[in-house]
C-alpha cells in the first residue's frame, strides 16, 4: 500500500536538466539562454562553445546533461533534439556592503539564478 507515483510532467518525447544557483545575474544569463532556444542540440552545443559569455560553460554542461538525461533516461535519438524551452528563474541574492566616504555605505548586491532546459525529439518531415 505505497503512496501512487507521481505522473510524468513532461511529454514522452522530452527531457530536462535544471542547474541551480548559478553566479550570475539572470539578465545575462537569459542572453545566453535565448541564444539556444529552438535550435537543434548540436548547433545549440557549437553556439555555447565558441561564445564569449563567461557562464556558457555552465550553460553547455547543462544542455550536455539534458541530452544524456533524453538519451539514458527515456530512449530518445540524440540526432533528433531540439531545445524546446531554456528559461531562467531567480534564486538567492547575496548582499554585502562596501564603505564609502563620509560613513556611508554602498550595497552590493550578488544575486544567483536558476536554469531549466527541456529538450524534444522531433521527427524530421521527409
């Protein structure tokens, strides 16, 4: 008399990874997620390689994950994936203070994000 599994939240043909607490804005990090968005995973995967951003690595190892999660996990052909959703959500924000002059104070914040990709297998139309 074990409690019921949990329904599957994505579709049969999809896959997903989340990195959380990413060291960076998610105003930069959304730059680089719009970057892949709707691009097949191999382009989506040389596009995160060659960009200058400093967090594309993470980036890329998450969608790298993604594809292995699609791979391992549900039976999915690599060669058919797209990145269906990238979307990017807030997460704790650090505050430090740095002194100024004549007593003040000045507040530096340092915020950190979340990242979800889904991937989809999508049949090429011959």
């Amino acid at each position: 008399m074990g409690k019921q599994a949990t329904p599957r939240a994505l579709a049969d043909n999809e896959a997903k990874a989340i990195a959380r607490n990413l060291r960076v804005s998610p105003q930069k990090l959304n730059l680089v997620a719009q970057l892949i968005r709707g691009k097949k995973v191999d382009k989506a995967l040389a596009d995160l390689t060659f960009s200058e951003k400093r967090i594309a690595k993470d980036v890329k190892k998450t969608l790298e994950s993604a594809i292995a999660n699609a791979e391992n996990n549900h039976s999915l052909d690599v060669d058919d994936l797209i990145v269906a959703e990238a979307f990017v959500g807030k997460s704790l924000v650090m505050k430090r203070f740095q002194p100024r002059a004549r007593g003040r104070v000045g507040r530096i914040m340092k915020p950190f994000a979340n990242l979800t990709i889904v991937v989809r297998q999508v049949e090429e139309a011959v």
